[in-house]
C-alpha cells in the first residue's frame, strides 16, 4: 500500500473567531464554522511541559480544504504565542492527515524539526512540529480515527449544503 500524506488544513491564528468567520464567509465563502470553545484535551504537551492554553477553535470548509481558527483566551506559553502576541493573527500551520501517523511523525523527527505540541483529544492525536525555518509555518500531524473523519465528513457536507449567509457560525462563546 502506498504511502498517503494528505494536507488537509490551513490553520489562522486570530485575535477574535467571529470576526473571522464573518470576514472569511463574505469574502471566499467558507463556512459555516464550528465552534469548540474552551476546548480542552485529553493529554498535552508543550515543549516539553505539561501545559495547555485556554484556547476556543472554529472548524469549517472553503472546497476541499478545511480552515482553522485558533483564538487563544490567556497568556500561556504555547505554539501559537510563540508567533503571534496578543491582538496578533496570520497563518499559523498546515494540517496533515497521515495513514501511518507514527511513520510521519518519525519522518519528521529524522528531519531535525522539533516536537512543538502534542496532544490527545476526542480519540485523536496530533502534533506540531516547528517548521517554521522551512516552510514559514509549523505543521501539523494529525491521526485519523474514523470517529474524527466522520466529523470531518460532516463538516465538509455542511459546507457544500450552505448558502453562503446563514447561520456562519454554529454555536458561540460564553460571555467573558
């Protein structure tokens, strides 16, 4: 069998979701977002350490691509600090579905590039690695449970239903 390494993910950090999502449907379509607000795992790591940042993410299509955004609520050291400060967004990392998730992750490693984040959550497990000198952007391996591809099946169908303007994004955050 053939080895598949998929990129599937382009990943925004982004000073707040919903303007993003109201930015980002108006201007190329995508949606609607999903909101997992203050998500938390089942294991992560940072740079070594046992920590894990308040973060809330919002998931949706443009195409075949699914987008990310990623708004950090504290200011716990994490991969996405350590490009963007407070207020700061951009592109932040590529996702990669890999059949072989450890072969991958591997792949890299022997590579030189540095484990930034690894985690477990929701029955998957990804990591980040620091691939920034390479590629401008760290890159993220992500495990493919069948659980999590339905979620992402179901994402992409909702987006190639939608009509553009209702409802971008599904769910919101509490009231700070």
């Amino acid at each position: 069998m053939a080895f598949v390494r998929v990129p599937f993910q382009q990943a925004f950090f982004v000073p707040d979701i919903a303007s993003a999502v109201e930015h980002w449907a108006a201007t190329t379509g995508a949606g609607p977002f999903f909101l997992a607000p203050h998500h938390t795992t089942d294991w992560f790591r940072y740079r070594g350490e046992d920590v894990e940042a308040d973060v809330s993410y919002a998931f949706g299509y443009a195409g075949d691509i699914q987008i990310q955004f990623i708004e950090q609520h504290d200011e716990t050291p994490s991969l996405y600090r350590e490009m963007y400060a407070d207020g700061e967004g951009g592109f932040h990392h590529v996702g990669v579905l890999a059949d072989d998730y450890d072969g991958e992750r591997q792949r890299l490693l022997d590579q030189g590039f540095e484990i930034a984040t690894e985690l477990r959550a929701d029955g998957a497990t990804a990591v980040y690695f620091d691939t920034r000198a390479s590629i401008g952007a760290y890159t993220e391996i992500h495990s493919t449970p069948e659980r999590i591809m339905t979620t992402f099946e179901r994402w992409k169908a909702a987006h190639q239903e939608w009509d553009g303007v209702t409802e971008p994004l599904r769910g919101r955050l509490p009231p700070a």
